[in-house]
C-alpha cells in the first residue's frame, strides 16, 4: 500500500490539504498514517498555546477517529451509490431523471460524487448525456442537508456539482447559461473556508466561458490566474492543465506562434497524464497548420487520433481527424480532404454536437467548390437549414445559412463565402447579438 508523503499529512493536520477527501478515505483503513497524522495535529494543537514549552499536552485522537468514522460512512455511500447508478444510468437518458427521483430516498453525498465521476466517462462518448448526468447531480446536492454532514462538505460538494455542470453547458453551446450557473458555483465556494483551489478550478470554466463570448483578455487573465494558484498548492498536473488552456486562448486570440511557444515548452514535463499530453500533441500540430506547416501538423494528428481512440475518446478523436482534414487542405490535397470531413461531420452528429457537424460540413461544400464541383452544395445548405431549424437553432444562424444557400443557387457561392459563414457559425455560442452580413468581395472574386 502506497502512503502519503510527511508534508501532505501535516496540510491535513493543519486544515488547508486541497485532497483532504483522499486523505480521509485512506486513513481510513492505514493506521501508520493515522498515527502521524495524530502526531501532527498534537503538533498544531500545541503551536497554538503559550505554554507549549512549560508542560506536556494530552494528544488529541477524537478527531482522528472522526475523521475515519465519516471516510468509512463515506465509503459506503459511494459503494450504494455505484449500485444505484448502474440502474439509473441505464437505457435512453430521458429515463434517467424519473429514475433518479424513485430513488429519492437513498440520495446522499456518495450518490453525488458517484454521478459527478460518471459524467467524465459519458463526456468522451456523449457530452449531451453527460451534460444531463451533471444536471442529476446538481439536483441531488442542492437536497441535501447542510447538517447531515461535516462542516462545509456538502457546499462544497454543491459548488463541484455547479461548476461541472457550467463547463457542459458552454462545451455544447449554452454559454449564457453556463455563466449563471459558474457564478452560482463561485458563491457557493465563496462560503467554505480556504476556497482558493476550489476557485482556481472553476477560473479555468470561466475562462472558457469569457473566450466563447469574445472577452478574450480576461480569459487569459483568468487562465493565468489559476495556473500561478495550482502552483502555490503544488498542483502541477493542474498547472500545466492551465498553461495548455493559457496557450489555447492565445492561438484563438491570432497568435499561434505565441500558444506554439508556451505548448512546447511543457510538451516534455513528466508530471503530464496521458490525456492531457495527447490534447497537448494534438494543440501543437493545430498551430503547424496555422503557421502553413502541414507536413509538421499531419503525423502528429495520425497518432493523436490513434491514442484517443484507445482512450475510447471519441469526442477528441474526432477533432483530431478533423485537424487532418484541414491539414490536407492546407497541403493542397482537397480532394482527398473531402471523405475526411464527410466522415468527422457524420461522428459529430452522432455525437450530438450540432454546431461542429454544421462547420465540418461547410469545410467540406468549401472543398467541393476549390475542387469545381458544386452540384451538391445546394444540397447540403438546405439540409442544414433544415438540421438547425429542427433543433431550435437561433434564427441568424439559419439566416446564415439561407443566404448561403441563395448565393449557391445564383451561381455566387465563392470559398471565401463560405469562410465566412463558417465563421460565424463558429461563434454562435457566445450568443453574440448581431445580424448576419454578407463577406466583403476578395480580391479577383
């Protein structure tokens, strides 16, 4: 069995361990580390008197043995809350809230921090399912009793549940949604003592939700901002989490060379997990393409799509095939470019992602006319009208896409064109209200 280091324990002696449940779960059932764990909070306890040195103080146990009395109630409602899950989880997911609610009686902490698990699995496969897993749980912890539970846990625990839930709502295009329920999240951590981690996590769900509404300088800011904090706690898995979203905010803000800087500079620290060192590989070769470099961009993208399909991540896989595609075009091989993005539109769209099967698709009727043949884009404008209308789209974005479809009609469907409307399609989620306008004529158009 593997321990927790010295200083690790004396931080959860003294109250300020930003893994403070995996401690307890572990002392739970480590007695060595209980022990030195009693040995430290003599050592606070004792800091705290003025005659430290005048007399022997008695050692203060009960906590310690409250501390695993609630790891091993928390154990066991994580182990019934597995169980209830296999059950709710299961089937269609419009089944999933009637399921949850008959099971209102058994709703505990466990059952929260279990869905909250399950929505990072169903993320790589479904993201609107997991979107509505963070929902349940959301709904879970704000029924629960503050009293039933130690000091600030279930705040806490209400704060994680919003801010997971935020992050799904601007990753499927909710963004004005996702800003009141992160602002939620912030108040809820404001109310615990020692916020500070918790605020970091949820400055890099804000600084999403600032980058899609086009507040770009404080997404950065933000970025910054928690990565200097994961710092100061000794996080660095989280810090360079932060530095690749530092960087992904610089390429999006026109400055690939710049985000292609701070990426390479970590690409080689050990302290990345596999994931993260993928969606690091993956950001390098996106910024090759920027930068007119295809040949650097394309073996990166082959083994990206190759190592998240064996991480069963098939929402990543699917933008690196898309970054494929692309640095086909960029290479000047349209048409072998062209089964690419028929194939990443059709994943997406499996996948629920409704904006990104839009934008691969208009990647692909761009192709079809470098390549000079336009017969079906016709017919891939009306059926997007169609898709977005169906969905409940907003109404400029099939505004968009009705004037391309004129133009198409007319004989005046140009790439550039399409450029543009790929681009304001892309910022749909920042809900942004202004009206379409047609692109201004290029040079020799």
């Amino acid at each position: 069995m593997s321990h927790f280091d010295d200083e690790a324990l004396f931080e959860y002696a003294e109250g300020v361990s930003p893994i403070a449940h995996e401690i307890a779960g572990h002392l739970a059932v480590c007695t060595d580390c209980a022990d030195e764990v009693g040995s430290h909070l003599e050592i606070v306890d004792a800091l705290q008197h003025d005659d430290v040195w005048e007399e022997e103080k008695p050692a203060p146990r009960q906590f310690v043995v409250d501390v695993i009395h609630f790891a091993e109630r928390a154990r066991a409602e994580e182990e019934q809350a597995a169980r209830d899950c296999d059950e709710i989880l299961n089937g269609p997911a419009s089944w999933w809230p009637t399921r949850l609610r008959q099971k209102s009686d058994s709703w505990t902490a466990g059952l929260v921090k279990t869905l909250l698990a399950r929505v990072d699995k169903i993320f790589e496969t479904t993201p609107a399912n997991a979107l509505q897993v963070s929902a349940l749980a959301m709904e879970v912890s704000n029924q629960l009793d503050v009293a039933a539970y130690p000091c600030d846990y279930v705040i806490r625990l209400r704060g994680q549940a919003a801010r997971d839930h935020a992050y799904l709502l601007m990753f499927v295009g909710r963004v004005p949604e996702a800003a009141e329920v992160a602002k939620q999240a912030r108040r809820l951590f404001e109310q615990a003592p020692l916020p500070e981690y918790d605020l970091a996590r949820l400055d890099l769900v804000d600084a999403r939700i600032l980058e899609v509404s086009g507040r770009l300088e404080e997404a950065i800011e933000a970025a910054r901002r928690a990565g200097e904090t994961f710092l100061r706690f000794g996080d660095r898995s989280r810090f360079l989490n932060a530095r690749v979203q530092a960087g992904g905010l610089l390429r999006n803000a026109g400055q690939p060379r710049e985000a292609l800087e701070i990426w390479q500079s970590i690409e080689n620290d050990p302290a990345l997990d596999d994931v993260t060192r993928v969606r690091l590989i993956h950001n390098i070769a996106i910024c090759h393409i920027d930068l007119h470099e295809p040949e650097l961009a394309t073996p990166c993208l082959q083994r990206c799509a190759a190592e998240f399909e064996l991480l069963g991540m098939e929402t990543e896989r699917t933008r690196s095939r898309w970054g494929l595609a692309k640095a086909l075009v960029a290479a000047g091989r349209s048409r072998d470019a062209i089964p690419a993005f028929r194939q990443v539109s059709r994943e997406f769209e499996r996948l629920e992602m409704l904006v990104d099967s839009a934008l691969a698709v208009l990647d692909l009727a761009e192709q079809l006319l470098v390549i000079g043949e336009p017969a079906e884009v016709p017919a891939i404008c009306r059926d997007l009208v169609t898709q977005f209308t169906r969905a409940g789209m907003p109404s400029r974005a099939i505004t968009a896409l009705a004037f391309l479809r004129e133009a198409v009609a007319i004989g005046q469907a140009t790439p550039s064109l399409i450029q543009h409307v790929h681009a304001f399609l892309r910022e749909l989620p920042a809900e942004q209200p202004r009206l379409f306008a047609p692109a201004p004529p290029g040079r020799g158009e």
